[in-house]
C-alpha cells in the first residue's frame, strides 16, 4: 500500500502530504501515468514536486512513486546523432511510439537497448582498474570513437573480460572485484545525476582557443576551449544564428546543442542542416559529432529547467574521454523563466523582476561547469560552454544579462541597430569583450603569426577611434572632418563591412582560416598605412577613395577564395598601384 | 453522470471554490447549472486536497453561493470538429453563434493540443505569395510560418490582414485547400463585423472558420478562443490537408485577459503585472504553427498585436518576437504620411525568409536585392537623421543621394493600394530600379555578377526621373 499520494495540484507543481520517504531533488513519479517529476521541496508536512511533464488530468489521491535517486541521465553509445527532450526521452524513438504530438507519460528508454556496438576491449584479466580509466572502445560514428570508463569512485581487479565482438548496451563486457570484494559488472552504459559535476583529475590553465573561423570572434573577441562565453541580443538581432554558425565551425570534437524553450523549427532546421553539412576535416556529416537536447518553447517548463543539466553531464562525459566538447544553450533566459515560474508556484519570495533570489548562484553553478580539465585518466579535454541571452525588451541591464556578465569571460553583445542594417554578426564591438586574449596571445603567436595580435590591437584602435569620431559626424556631418580623420572613417568602414561583417551563406565566407584572417588584416592595414602616406603628400582623400581601392579591399572576402590565400598577396602591389595614379 | 455538487464556497472574481469535492481532475471541464435555467462552463485551475479552484467562462455574474450545481464531466475541454467548420461562426469556447444548429461532429479534440515533436516537423520552405511589396521581398511569408503584425492602435492592421487573406496565393492546388481560421479576441464589434464583411465580399466565407470573443464578452472565454482556433486549424490541416492561415487579434487583449486572470487567482506577478508564465503561455499558442511529416496540409499564423503606446520593449510584442519567427512591424510615421501599408521595413524581419527564397522559390537574385535595400534604408535613416541637425543642404552628395533613394522607396515601393497585387517579378524589379538610383559603389551587398544583371542606371534615372546630382555628371564626364 502506497500511502504518498497527491494532495494539490497548481500547474507542474504538486504536493504530496506528510511524506517522509522523499529526499531533495530526487526523483518521482508521479500519478497513475507515471509522470516524471522531482522533489523540490520538503518541510515536515508537505513534500513540494514539479512534474517534467503536462499535469492535466491528475486528481488529488493519485499515488507518487519514489525512486531514490536523483535525476540521472544514460551515458553511453548511441548519444551521438540522436535528439533528446530535457529528460533525455529520445525524441524519434517517441515519435515511432505516439505520432507526431508528444504524449504524456511516455516511458522510452534514453538510449537504444537492442542495437549492437562493435566493442574493441582495451584490458586484460588482473589489470588494476580505477575510476575514469578506460576500459574498451566503441566506434560511435564515423568521426568519433567512445572510449567506455570505469565509473567515477569505482575502482578493482579486472576478473573477466568479454571478447571482442558485437553487445547490446546492457551487456556485460567486464566483470570487477571491488575493493570491498564485491564482484561488479560493467556494461556499456553508466548513468550520473545531471545535477552533479562529473570528477576531474585537475583544472588546468586556458591557453588554447576555440577556433570558429568567424572573423569576429577568431580575431577580436576570442573563447578559449574550456571557456565560457555569453550572447546577450534583443530578438530578431541573430543569436540562434550565431550559435548555428559556432556549431557548424567551431574546431570542437563534440557539439552539444540545448535548445532550450526555443523555436521547434528551429530544431528541425538544425537537424536538417546539419545532416547536409560535412565537418570540414573529415569530410563526414556534421551530425557525426552533434547532439541535440530539444526543449521547446511548448514542452513542459520544469523539463526546460533539466535540459540545460542534461546537456552539460553529457557534454562532461564526452570530455571525460579526452575529447573537446562544446555545448550551445540557446537561450539560459527561457531556463532562468522557467525558474521564475516554478519559483512563483512555490510563492517564494521574489527578487529582482521575479526571479528568485537564489538566481545568481544558479547561473555559476552552470558556468563553472566548463574549463579545461585534466581527467581521470590523464587525457585532456573541455568543456565550452556559450549561453544565449534573451534579454526582455533588449535591456541589458536586467537580471539574467547582468548576472551571466559575472561568470563568464566572453560577452559577444548583439545590436538591433546593426542588425536592423543587416550587419551579421550583428555583435556590437564596443559593447563586447573576452578576457581570454591575453591567456591566447601565445598561442597566436606561435599558431598563426607573430604579429597577429599586435595588428588585432591596431584595428580595436581604429574602431575606437571611429566610434568617437562618429560622435562629431552625428553633430554636424563628416565632411568638415579634416582628411586624416575621414581617413580613419573610411579605413574604419572597410573593418567593419570587409571584414567584420561575415555572410554566413556565402560559400567562401562562412568559414574563414585563421591564415586568411591574418593576411586580410595585413591588407586593410597596408592600406591604411600607405594612404596615410598619399594624404600627408598633401593630396586630399576624395581622390583616394575615386581609385575605388578602397571597395575593392572591401570586397576581398568574396574575391579570394580559401584554397588561394597567395592572392592576397597580389593586394599590396594593387594598393600601391592604385595610390600611384593620383596625380 | 457524475454527482452534481450543490451549491459554493467562495466566489472570487470569476473563481468559484468549492470544498469537499471527490474525484476531481486537474484542468477538467465543469458545468455549472443555475437556478434560472442557464448553463455555465468552467475549468477546473487549482486542486488542494478536497477544494477545488474552478474559473467560469462566462464570469460569475448572477451566481451565489447556494443558486448553483456543479457537475464536473471527467474530461478536458473539447471542441468537436468536422469538415462542416468551414463557413462557420463560434463564439471564443466553440459554441456556434450563427444560429445554425450544432455542429455534427465527426470526432472531438482536447483544445490544449500536446506538444509538437520536433523530430516529426517539416521546416517550412515553400513560400506564400501575398502580393504587397514590402511583405513579399523583404519578409517573406513561409507556409507553416508564424509571422506577427506588431501595430499600434488606429493603424491599418485589419486592413493589412484582410488584404493578405485576399491576395495570399500558394502555389499549387488553385486555392481549392486553402482555408482560414480567424480567431478575434477582445476586438471591438465593427472590426468583428468588419472582418466578416470583406471575407464576404471576397468571396472567400465558405472557406473560413471564425471564433469570436468580443471585447463585452467573458474574459475567461478569450483565454480560450486562440485554443479552440487552433484546433480547429490544426484538425483541417493535419487531417483534411489543407492549408490554413491563422489569423489571431488580438494578442494584446489575450494577455491583458490572462493578466486579469492570473492577478484573481492570487499569483505572483512577473514584469508589467503579468503572469511570470506569460512566455510559456504565448508559446503553447505560437508553437501550434507549423508543418508535420506525413500531412499534406500546413498551419501559417499571422497573429496581431497591438503594442500599448507603440513600445516594441513591451511585454507582450517582447516576448511574442522572441518565439515568432520574425514580425512586420507597422510605423506610425509612415502611416502619417500616408503610406499603406506602412510597414516599418528596418525592425521587421522574416526568420525563414532565407530558406523559402531564391532560386526554385522566387527569384536567384532575391535574397543579394532584400539585403541590400535594408541596407540603403538603414543608411537612408542615418542620413535623415543627419540632415534634421544640419539640413539637407549641408548633406555630402551621396548621402543626398540616399536622401532621394528614400523618399522614392517609400512613395513606389512601401505604398501601395489597398486592392493592387504585384507579382513576384514586379516586386523585385521595382526594387532593382529603386537601388539602381544609388551610384553602383555604394550597392556592397552585392556580387559583381548579380549588379551587372541587374544594375541599370540610366532606366532607373528616366523611371524616377531623378535630378543627377552635379559631382556624379562631373565624375562621369572626367572618365569619357
């Protein structure tokens, strides 16, 4: 006889009356249809749940189950290329089942149970096994090998081993002698609670970027692996675009997609694009390394809260195995919302704007769940993580923008001006910032070319010393300007529109070397310098720019294509060519 | 039958709360018999043990404590559906108000709909043609879209909805599955009218579907009426394959409905006095766009709101522009001058515009011409804006001429009659012609390759018959 049953129901949040059986953030289920939910609450009388799923239809008196355990999600084969809902229910397993909607209840286990994995054992009987040590490969995809790991906090003598050949995810593979002398088996999947940090060896210095061959951020604002980056904008100014893009490019091994209470088109865009796509190294589809967490915007709101946990634990287990892993949320805003709103049904005290108090210290919590690590088994692998943020009414000034600007190093800042000129990126670069510049600048120097962050330095220079300029222009327009500072304008223009600017449907331009990076600094540069020269000669700049040179170097990201970076070169001579015209 | 309770607890706004009640599940319908005879529905919001919390539809005017039985029917809220909706008129919970009887239902659905699977959606591609300019080259409209009008009071929205409805053309099928759902919301009783004599008159009745809550009417209903619309358009779609238009107004008077709701339910209020589930809520409504794998049918949404005092910030257009894909934003100024319809190009966008556009779609040169005129417009705006603290004399000769762009764009693109039609073909090049009036240099949105197809001077000077500023004549006669 089950004596916990549902006393009141206020949309996902349900009491059960004096239960004692329950602990924090476990997991339960809850009514007849067994609803996923979990505890969020306890007090001597009344034990608080929210419920993953719809609770229309429940009535006072129907039992909950306790589960005693927390909410853990299934780590093992088959993650890759499959789409999840926060709860890791995989979603085209549903559809097969339910149809096109999504039912409530639906009990589909997270990972596939009867397809077989080629496993290569990488141990021998007597070997000793500790935590995080690997103990057999599986060719996941095409792209990406899953290295199988003793659980955390797990550690004994190996005393059978299988052979190689195909298993089931729940087969067993290994068998250990504990240290306590228990005899365990290993399968070819663990489970860990989304809510816990999965163990590192140690934390180790950031020194190397995430290369995303977006100029913008490659060469002004760059992320390091293991980084944390924030997308604040106002809607409709680019975010998901942005995350699309760094997903498609960035040199990470793995992507971890959170679509958190977004668009479900926009998933299915995902899905379908990225299926088309091939990773530029390998020559294999993108979703070889991708997987998606689908929480949209109509799915149940606590589950929106889980996604962005469920993302990360899978993301962590990836990089577990030496791999770098990172993972988009778009956006923490609506996982911030969804908070407010359990929050509200709790009627908790409120803070600022109705989010709870405890806001903050969540937002960390996240945030600090990504760095570069040392595992367990010695290998080395990270964890990125770039939050979008949907800040209301574009006010950067609110909670969730606010708040995210204290845990994260990267703040690409979106602009509805520039993006109402549909200048994409439309990331405002007097607004945004990354701390990791100096931690990477060695590796630039080494990697790229030595002078690479001293020419990166030049052009802040310039777009700042624009950005004042445009002050005056404003009042009383550029042409009282004196031709060193139309100079600057102009020179600035061919930053902003020839290089800032980046057309994510252009095939040459979408992704962009960092090589060519640097030679299209060197460029803009050279040009700057040499009309530098012809004006202090005296001649005025209205002749510079009628040799058209000016949009000709604009242009340049179109001309040259990626494979024929030598043409670059030829730009110099072109410059001095033109400039020599003038009379 | 269930057991009918006899009598209340408490009435609250248009909350009544009953003790003692078994058997009760969440979000279930009630009924709700009065002494005089009339008959009231309600729903069943909040459960604490044996109380129930029941909202009432139709308000609590006239129920006391003891003149009322509650029955409540074990089920959620349904709405009966069958071919037979076209041509129909409901009132905002699908009762039908046309005097025509019942609908004979061939099945029932729970109006909440459930969650779309992402993995069992289409991504809309296909294109609707709606005939106005501005919509057609610059936000497109997608089958399967939801793209809403963001207005403000006394602007020429309804018109603008009714002309799409009109002129919106898919591509195959010669219209014969194309059908509208049109849910009116808190609207007054001339736009109501309004709407349904220019469906008349376009002969266009016997293919819509109308839910209406007049602003009079119960304000739990209003909650409702996008539901049942939805569902309605959802059931004709996915199981009738037909393409359907959603037309919602208005937004505004939904979320003021559900804020006056929300406040007499005792919750904790989020920003504006709206509910902190305001998101969620317009999310569960949007969502419902879309296209499903295996359906032949599509459901495009053109919601409209009305933004208090113009403020895009606000609440409700903030946080519909965050699940829409994309808006039209309507601008008073442009209404002022006298531009229909006056759509705001710069704000406005159309997030699946990218993919439903080009070649095989439209036009190859279509997505290089919408770029480029956002960003001349954008320029048109900085130069404006310079010319109001200098005047338009002190103006460098490019930005005058951008000045001149502007004007025209307004005057031949944006404006255009409440009945006039353009293609496709005449849309963009009108837009060529336009951008041709700019010197070449200044088009950096675009391939060389396109700009030599495209690009005609000279056409575009005689079509405008534009002044040539003198420093152009001066450079061209320096090159010959």
């Amino acid at each position: 006889m089950n004596e916990n049953v549902i006393y009141s129901i206020n949309g996902p949040v349900v009491t059960v009356k004096n239960a004692s059986v329950f602990s924090m953030l476990e997991m339960v289920y809850v009514g007849h249809k067994k609803l996923m939910g979990e505890v969020i609450s306890i007090s001597r009388d009344a034990t608080t749940i929210q419920v993953y799923e719809s609770t229309t239809g429940l009535q006072p008196g129907e039992p909950v189950y306790a589960s005693h355990q927390p909410i853990q999600v299934t780590l093992g084969p088959g993650i890759l290329r499959n789409i999840f809902d926060g709860i890791e229910r995989p979603l085209r397993a549903i559809a097969k089942e339910s149809g096109a909607f999504i039912e409530t209840g639906s009990a589909v286990a997270p990972l596939d149970e009867e397809a077989l994995w080629q496993v290569t054992m990488k141990i021998k009987v007597g070997d000793k096994l500790v935590g995080g040590q690997i103990y057999a490969t599986v060719p996941e995809t095409d792209l990406i090998e899953h290295r199988l790991m003793v659980p955390p906090h797990m550690s004994g003598e190996v005393v059978w081993v299988g052979d190689n050949k195909t298993y089931r995810i729940h087969d067993e593979v290994v068998k250990l002698r504990l240290d306590n002398g228990d005899l365990q088996a290993l399968t070819l999947c663990q489970k860990w609670p989304i809510k816990t940090a999965r163990p590192v060896k140690e934390r180790l210095p950031i020194s190397i970027p995430l290369v995303t061959g977006q100029r913008i951020f490659d060469t002004l604002f760059p992320i390091a692996k293991g980084g944390t980056a924030a997308i604040p904008g106002g809607f409709g100014t680019g975010k998901t675009m942005t995350q699309h893009q760094l997903a498609k490019w960035c040199d990470a091994d793995i992507i971890v997609y959170v679509g958190c209470g977004e668009r479900g088109n926009e998933m299915t865009q995902v899905l379908e694009e990225f299926s088309e796509l091939v990773d530029p190294k390998s020559q294999k589809p993108l979703t070889d390394r991708t997987v998606l967490i689908a929480n949209t915007s109509n799915m149940p709101v606590a589950a929106r809260e889980a996604s962005i946990y469920t993302g990360l634990t899978l993301a962590e287990y990836y990089r577990d195995m030496g791999y770098h892993v990172a993972i988009m949320a778009d956006s923490t805003s609506r996982w911030a919302e969804a908070l407010r709103e359990i929050s509200g049904r709790l009627e908790e005290m409120p803070a600022e704007e109705g989010f709870p108090a405890y806001l903050p210290s969540r937002i960390s919590q996240f945030y600090e769940r990504a760095g570069y690590m040392k595992t367990l088994n010695d290998a080395e692998g990270s964890v990125s993580i770039i939050g979008a943020v949907s800040p209301q009414g574009a006010d950067f000034s609110e909670p969730v923008t606010q708040n995210t600007k204290r845990f994260v190093r990267c703040f690409w800042a979106l602009d509805k001006q520039l993006a109402y000129a549909r200048h994409y990126f439309a990331i405002n670069w007097n607004e945004s910032y990354s701390e990791y510049v100096n931690d990477l600048s060695r590796w630039y120097m080494r990697n790229v070319d030595a002078r690479f962050m001293n020419c990166r330095q030049q052009l802040t220079a310039l777009l700042a010393e624009e950005t004042k300029l445009m002050e005056i222009v404003k009042l009383i327009g550029s042409d009282v300007l004196p031709d060193d500072q139309k100079l600057v304008i102009e020179i600035s223009k061919v930053i902003r529109v020839g290089y800032l600017q980046q057309n994510a449907f252009h095939p040459e331009d979408t992704y962009v070397p960092l090589a060519k990076q640097m030679k299209m600094m060197d460029v803009i540069l050279y040009l700057y310098k040499q009309s530098k020269k012809v004006l202090s000669e005296g001649k005025p700049m209205s002749l510079i720019l009628k040799t058209g040179i000016f949009d000709k170097v604009i242009k340049m990201k179109y001309d040259v294509a990626n494979n024929q970076l030598e043409l670059l070169d030829t730009y110099m001579p072109m410059i001095d060519e033109a400039l020599a015209q003038i009379e | 039958m269930g057991i009918q309770y006899l009598g209340l607890n408490e009435i609250s706004g248009p909350l009544i709360f009953l003790d003692q009640v078994d058997d009760v599940h969440y979000e279930e319908m009630v009924e709700l018999h009065l002494d005089n005879g009339e008959k009231r529905l309600g729903r069943v919001v909040q459960l604490e043990g044996k109380r129930a919390v029941i909202q009432v539809f139709e308000g609590t005017n006239g129920i006391s404590l003891t003149n009322v039985k509650t029955l409540f029917t074990g089920k959620a809220m349904e709405l009966p559906l069958s071919k037979e909706l076209l041509g129909r008129v409901f009132n905002g919970s699908g009762q039908p108000i046309d005097g025509l009887g019942d609908l004979y239902a061939e099945k029932s659905k729970d109006i909440n709909g459930s969650p779309l699977n992402p993995v069992s959606r289409v991504y809309p591609r296909n294109y609707i043609n709606t005939g106005i300019s501005s919509i057609d080259a610059l936000t497109t409209l997608i089958r399967g879209q939801k793209l809403p009008i963001f207005s403000g009071s006394g602007m020429p929205h309804n018109e603008l909805a009714v002309q799409l409805v009109k002129q919106a053309k898919i591509s195959e099928g010669d219209g014969k599955n194309f059908g509208i759902v049109f849910a009116a919301m808190g609207v007054k009783n001339d736009v109501a009218d309004y709407f349904r004599r220019s469906f008349e008159e376009a002969g266009v009745m016997d293919k819509v579907v109308m839910f209406i809550n007049l602003s009079n009417d119960p304000i739990i209903e209003r909650t409702l009426t996008p539901r049942c619309a939805l569902t309605a358009a959802e059931y004709l779609a996915y199981e009738h394959d037909m393409h359907i238009l959603v037309i919602l107004t208005d937004i505004t008077s939904y979320c003021e409905a559900l804020r006056e709701f929300s406040s007499s339910k005792g919750e904790i209020p989020g920003r504006k006095g709206y509910p902190g589930y305001l998101y969620s809520d317009l999310a569960s409504l949007y969502e419902r766009a879309g296209i499903i794998q295996g359906a032949k049918g599509s459901v495009t949404q053109i919601p409209i709101l009305t933004m208090p005092n113009d403020d895009i910030t606000h609440p409700i257009p903030d946080l519909t522009g965050y699940i829409t894909e994309g808006q039209i934003v309507l601008d008073r100024s442009l209404n002022q001058m006298g531009v229909y319809p006056p759509v705001g190009i710069l704000p406005s966008l159309s997030r699946l515009m990218k993919d439903g556009i080009g070649e095989g779609f439209t036009r190859k040169d279509h997505s290089a011409l919408s770029n480029q005129l956002f960003a001349a417009y954008a320029k048109v705006q900085d130069a404006r804006s310079l010319a109001s603290v200098i005047g338009e004399d002190e103006l460098s000769d490019v930005d005058k001429q951008y000045m001149s762009f502007g004007a025209l764009f307004e005057e031949h693109f944006l404006n255009q009659g409440f009945q006039e039609d353009r293609s496709i073909q005449t849309t963009l090049d009108l837009g060529w012609d336009l951008l041709s009036v700019l010197p070449r240099e200044e088009l950096d949105r675009v391939d060389d390759e396109v700009l030599d197809e495209f690009y005609n001077h000279e056409k575009a000077v005689k079509r405008f018959s534009v002044k040539q500023p003198e420093i152009i004549k001066e450079l061209a006669g320096n090159e010959a």
